[in-house]
C-alpha cells in the first residue's frame, strides 16, 4: 500500500510513523510530506530513511492512503486534492470534524459507520478521544444526562514549539526574550486558555468537546467544559463528573469501563494507584481511576481519565482508522 503522511516531520506525523512500524501497517511505499522547508529532509521507517517530498510530488504518486497532521488550513486545500485521486485521508485537524457530509470516528465508539464512498475521514480532538472511551460503556448501560469536565492538558498538545518554550523557561529564559507560542509563561504556571476564545467566552477547544461529544455519542447528553494548559511534557488528564438517568453500582461502573476496548481500570486509591501522565506514555489504553458517587446529585458519578495525548489521542486513533478501513475491504492491503 502507498502510504502518505502529511506533516511528518512534526511530532504527531513522527507519531504516526512510529505507530504504523509498530503495528506492521502495510506500508509498501512511503511517501514524508512536509512544507517546502522541510522537503528534502530524512525520516525514519522502520529503520530505513525516506526523503521528505512535497504535497504535489506526493499527489502526482497517487497514494492509496494519507495522513493528515499538518493543521486546518493545509488540510482545508490539500485533502481533497489527495482524494481526487483516489487517496482516502484520515484527517487529524480540526477542519473536517463538524463537516456533515464527513465521518467523525472512535473505532471502538462509532467505527462501524464508516462507508466505502468516505474519502476524508476526520479524526477528532485529542481531549474528546479519551473522554469518550472512558464514558461511553456508561452511556451505553445508564445513559448520561450531563457531562462536566475540566481537562489537564500537557504542553505537547501544541507541539514542538511548545515544548521548546517551557525547555527554555526551566532554564532560566526571561519573558520575551525566547520564543513563545502561548500568550504567557507555561512553566511553573497553568493557562486556562486552549485555543481561541469564543463569542460566548468558552474557547474552541471547550467548544470542540460539546460539538464533538453530540456528533459522535449522542446530541441529547448536555456537555460543557475547561480546558486546561498544564506543565506536564506529555499526556492529557482530565476531571469528569456524569450524571445519569438509571441508577449504578460502583463495581458494575468499573466493570463496564474495564471491558471496554482501549480502556483501562487502575483505580485502588489506598495503595496510590490511580492514572498518571508519566505513566500513560508510550501507550494507546485510556486509564480511567478514582471512580466514585458524586454524592451532590443522584446519579452522579466522578472519574479521573488520563491518554497520551500524541498516541491515542492523534497518532494511534489515526492508524487505527486506517486499519479499519482495511478491515472493510475499503483499503486493499
């Protein structure tokens, strides 16, 4: 299969080209695609290095598969151009998500709504991935009324650039003098500000987890969120309180999440043991822990969620799109 993947020199396309070697994607032609600053550059697969090509050498190759982590606008031109020639995309941006005529897609949540004449398929936002793997198998048995959640979001949400602005506050870079992506320090600080604000004072990241929550769960669960920026290298944590129309029993609560798949249970409070960020990278699971009654309201339930934001919440879902794809007989490996 020719494969492309565009924006593969930023840390979610290096992601996806990490994650397709290790789940042995049949990958028989790769094509790199990067801006023309990058073109020319090496990648590595699978051991071998590959040149960075641009976007129109990489349409003119006619791939069977691309994906897509170079932003809205590069996604917005380019993605329908690589379909027109037959290519199927999978889009991690945002550009795509809300569009009617596009597929949103969790496999384990709404995979089996994927048809063979979709050609660009949305990947949704990191934040809404695990959220909803976490409470789906909830929503499934007691149906939830209410969603509140406060998320915990690291710096690799915003990638390189980032990173690189909190590495040079921890050592000792004064305020405008280095580079900066965020409006304000990050390191040894926490920005309650994801993307831009929004008429109705939420941000787009706020309001991208109510929209998406409604397109691929259910448009009658009532959703509203915070979206947190916080100084933890990698992986997404968040806070969710649910309210539910039938009643629940804690153990049948995590007996629901632990088989569900892609979802973890590590929730034993007394001996320390709840999800972590640290501990969530490198992997695809979603870990669900301090499960409890929210005791304020009937019904209430309260978790605590944590995914690698890079794999599970871009990289991986991604590929995973992909091999569903394959497994349709859409995709011809």
């Amino acid at each position: 299969m020719k494969v492309a993947v565009v924006g593969a020199t930023g840390l979610v396309g290096t992601r996806m080209l990490q994650v397709l070697a290790e789940r042995n994607f049949p990958v028989t032609e790769l094509y790199p695609v990067a801006s023309g600053k990058s073109v020319g550059r090496k990648v590595v697969f699978k051991g071998k290095e590959y040149e960075v090509i641009s976007a129109e050498d990489a349409i003119a190759k006619r791939p069977d598969l691309a994906l897509f982590s170079a932003g809205g606008s590069v996604s917005a031109e380019l993605a329908p151009r690589f379909a027109e020639v037959g290519c199927r995309v999978v889009d991690n941006s945002s550009q795509w998500r809300m569009d009617p005529t596009k597929k949103l897609v969790i496999p384990e949540i709404n995979g089996d709504c994927l048809e063979e004449s979709d050609m660009i398929i949305a990947n949704p936002n990191c934040s809404t991935i695990q959220m909803l793997i976490a409470i789906a198998p909830l929503h499934y048995r007691y149906t939830i009324k209410r969603i509140v959640v406060s998320t915990y979001q690291s710096v690799s949400g915003t990638g390189y650039k980032a990173l690189n602005q909190m590495n040079a506050e921890r050592e000792g870079g004064k305020w405008g003098e280095y580079p900066a992506v965020y409006p304000c320090p990050i390191d040894m600080n926490i920005l309650p500000h994801i993307d831009v604000f929004q008429d109705n004072g939420y941000t787009k990241e706020e309001m991208k987890m109510v929209n998406e929550t409604h397109k691929i769960l259910d448009p009658s669960i009532k959703v509203t969120a915070t979206t947190v920026r916080v100084p933890v290298t990698g992986g997404h944590s968040e806070s969710i309180n649910l309210e539910f129309e039938k009643p629940f029993t804690l153990e049948d609560v995590r007996k629901e999440i632990a088989a569900f798949p892609g979802a973890v249970v590590q929730d034993d409070p007394q001996n320390n043991v709840y999800p972590m960020p640290l501990f969530a990278a490198g992997k695809d699971e979603v870990f669900v822990g301090r499960i409890r009654r929210d005791e304020s309201v009937e019904n209430g339930l309260n978790l605590w969620c944590v995914a690698d934001n890079i794999r599970k919440g871009a990289a991986t879902n991604a590929v995973q799109i992909a091999q569903l794809l394959i497994e349709k007989g859409y995709l011809k490996a």
